[in-house]
C-alpha cells in the first residue's frame, strides 16, 4: 500500500457512508451469485445498478465528470461507472487482476469530485469478496 493509497482505511467516514458501502458489497455479492464471473463489465454494470435501484438507492450510471484546468471546465468526456447516493463511487471491472492503475484511477476520481469513499469491483473473480477494493480519499 502506497502513502497516498489508504484501501480499507475507514477511520473518520460517517456510519452513512460506512452502511451504504455494506449495502453495494451485499447487492455486488447477489448479483455476482446471480451471473457469475466473465461477462462484460457493461453487463454488471446494468445489473448492480438495477440491484440498488430496488434497495431504494438514488444511483446514476456513467455519470458525468467534468474536468477543471487552470480556471475551465473542460468535457474531456470522464464518467464515472456509479455514483450510488452521490456519494459513494463506483468503478467496475471484469478483469483478470486489478492493477495498480485502477486503484490510482479511482483515488484520482474520489480527489476530482471531493468525494470520501470509493469502491473498485472486479467481477471476474472466483469470490466476489476477493474482487472488492474500498478505497478513502
């Protein structure tokens, strides 16, 4: 774990944060149950999206992010996979590993938006606990 990586370091997120982030592992876990591994990652998308939909849970797919550079706000064309209750982001995979790269996107992502909590899901695992990174900005 890198200085600037803090994965499952949760000291000081709000038991709100803390709970919905229970409830995207829960609804990841069913729908992985559900389709198993070695779909596209479009594909989980859709589904854990409709899963949270039916827990009651505002979520916004591909949602978008603008980027700020030297006063502008730029469309460099940035979304994020799932923005569940505003708060909490998303980022999906069906990889065969996660990458440093994808936990550097996802806290680059959590700075962007000043958001705190951020959880990278990577379907294409065995055990979809083995695929879930959490990751605090």
């Amino acid at each position: 774990m890198t200085g600037t990586e803090r994965e499952l370091s949760i000291v000081g997120l709000s038991d709100y944060l803390n709970e919905l982030s229970r409830v995207v592992v829960d609804s990841a876990l069913l729908v992985h149950r559900e389709l198993g591994p070695g779909l596209l990652e479009s594909v989980y998308e859709a589904c854990l999206c409709e899963e949270l939909r039916s827990r009651n849970l505002r979520v916004e797919r591909q949602a978008k992010l603008p980027i700020h550079y030297r006063g502008k706000e730029l469309d460099a064309d940035l979304r994020l996979d799932l923005l569940v209750e505003d708060q909490l982001i998303l980022e999906l995979k069906s990889v065969d590993a996660i990458l440093p790269l994808h936990k550097a996107q996802l806290l680059t992502y959590l700075k962007l938006t000043q958001r705190r909590l951020g959880l990278l899901i990577n379907f294409n695992v065995p055990l979809i606990k083995d695929g879930i990174h959490r990751l605090a900005n």
